[in-house]
C-alpha cells in the first residue's frame, strides 16, 4: 500500500492495518493532522474519524 501522508506523523505507522470500528471492520488508508481516513471493508465507505475515537486517549 502506498503511503500518501507525511512520514513524520506519529501515526503514520497505522496506516494500512484494519480495525474494529462501530462494531465492523476498517482499514485506515491515510493519517493527516488529527484523523484518520477509514473504510468500511463491507462497501468501501470512506470516513474522516478523530484519531483519539480510533486509539482512545
């Protein structure tokens, strides 16, 4: 998967592992400022969601 962001993020690590959101399974695609885009692996829906909702505090 290719990275778009900025290598010096500190989430960018994340980027490309899947993960349990609202009950169903994401991936994140891409990390800028404080949001991670997530799809949705059922249909594709693409969201922007804060980091903190994703890794809590």
């Amino acid at each position: 998967m290719r990275r778009i962001t900025n290598r010096r993020h500190p989430n960018v690590d994340q980027v490309g592992t899947e993960i349990q959101y609202k009950g169903e399974p994401h991936r994140i695609t891409d990390v800028g400022g404080s949001y991670f885009a997530l799809v949705r692996l059922r249909d594709g829906y693409a969201e922007n969601v804060k980091i903190r909702e994703v890794n809590g505090r």
